[in-house]
C-alpha cells in the first residue's frame, strides 16, 4: 500500500527521469513530483506532464501505484504510433480507458 505525503508541480533544479515514459528531461523542466511510502520506504517520483495526464487512464485498482514506463504499456496496448503528447491528446480526446 502507498501512502502519497506529497504531490506537487515544481519546475527541477537538475536532470530527472518521468516514471511514466523513461525519458531524461533537462534542468528548468515543469514535472509532477510524488513523495510516498512505500515498503521500501520514502520514495520520490517525477512524472512528465503528458504521462500525468495520463495516469487516469491507468487501472487505478492496483495498490502498488504506477509501474516505470506505465505510458509506453498503456501505448503498447491500444497499438498507438506516435509520441507521448499525441496518445495524451488522443486519450483525452476519446476517452479511452485501459482495463
């Protein structure tokens, strides 16, 4: 189970990794950052804007939270060609959810 102490948008101060897609964003990037328990203790993530927009579209139903690369799967599985920002759109704009 996690347990999220802190959730927030900051703009990164050195180079971070998204979760969601794997790339290395540059220093002076806007991210998502989530600070959580977990079982191996405290842990901070940094998220992209286009893979948070994703994450509604992500089986919430799993308590382990959000698996690294949880964008490209969710590409994989609608067989989507494109980049991250077009799936984000194209999920927004559809309405599609993985189940």
């Amino acid at each position: 189970m996690i347990e999220v102490l802190n959730d927030k948008k900051v703009v990164t101060r050195k180079p971070h990794e998204c979760i969601g897609c794997g790339e290395i964003f540059p220093k002076g990037t806007r991210m998502n950052l989530q600070t959580s328990v977990q079982d191996c203790g405290i842990c901070s993530v940094y998220t992209c804007l286009d893979c948070e927009r994703l994450m509604p579209y992500w089986d919430t139903s799993l308590e382990d939270g959000y698996p690294y690369g949880f964008a490209r799967e969710l590409m994989d599985d609608l067989e989507f060609e494109g980049s991250i920002k077009e799936f984000a759109d194209h999920c927004e704009a559809n309405e599609k959810k993985v189940d």
